[in-house]
C-alpha cells in the first residue's frame, strides 16, 4: 500500500490522541461502575466488587491520560486525569450525599408537621380594631401610617 496508514498511526499514537481517547472512554466506564457501587454502598449491599473494578478502570484511564505526558498533547493528559478522577469520585459519592438530603428534607418535614400540631405554624390571632372596616366594604378613614392625600382627605 502507501504510506497513509502509517501516517496516521503515527499521527494518533505520537500525538497522544490515542491515550487521551482512552482515557475518556475507560474514565465514563469507571464512572458507571463506581456510581453503581456507590448505589450498592448507600442501599446496604456488597459493594467492595463494583468498587474495585471501578477503581481498577480508573487507574486504567489516568494511566492512558498520562501515557501522552512525552507527546504533543502531554499537559492535557495531566488534565483529562485529573478530570476523570473528579468526576468517578463524584459518581461513587452522589448517592450518599443524595441520601443525606433526603434524610435532612424529611428531618425538617418532621419538625414542620410538630410545629403545625403545636400552632406555631399558624401564629397568634390577630386583634380586631373597633374601626376596621367589614370584609367587602371601605374603611371609615385611612390608617395613619398612609400618607394624606393633597388637598385635603
């Protein structure tokens, strides 16, 4: 054949595309697995397997993102690590931190509903003034607080 095989094979493996590729691509797999581990975690399962696994792919990503350190693309690859790992972490995390909001929100819908059942929600009567008008009909004068009109009023 001619050389543009070649050349492109160069061009992916010695500009570091192919690592940086990698690294996408086994980084959302360990996000997956670690983000169903971190469910398993949470629900009180088994969760040491998942977790391994998606921790062996993570290392798998960050060694295919820093494999492009020498290339053309080296400092991405310090970055693309960097961001996969963040974001695995925050796969593996999310559950938990999502099953503690749910445990403040009910936390809270609790000491709401004690607080209706006690009055608190509802708060003190308020004092009928002997000059209010009637619901539906026009105060006798306006309040002090209004400003006076011009003229008179």
């Amino acid at each position: 054949m001619f050389g543009g095989d070649s050349m492109m094979q160069d061009l992916m493996v010695g500009s570091g595309w192919l690592g940086l590729l990698g690294c996408m691509i086994l980084g959302v797999l360990a996000s997956v697995v670690l983000g169903t581990a971190g469910r398993r975690r949470v629900q009180g399962r088994p969760w040491a397997v998942p977790g391994v696994v998606g921790g062996l792919l993570l290392a798998a990503a960050v060694a295919s993102a820093l494999s492009s350190f020498g290339t053309f693309f080296g400092f991405m690859g310090i970055a693309f690590a960097v961001f996969m790992g963040i974001g695995a972490w925050n796969a593996f995390t999310t559950p938990a931190r999502a099953a503690e909001r749910l445990r403040e929100q009910e936390a809270h819908a609790e000491r709401l509903g004690a607080a209706y059942a006690r009055g608190a929600a509802t708060g003190p009567p308020a004092p009928h003034s002997p000059d209010a008008a009637e619901p539906g009909q026009a105060p006798a004068h306006d309040p002090d607080w209004y400003p006076a009109t011009p003229g008179g009023g």
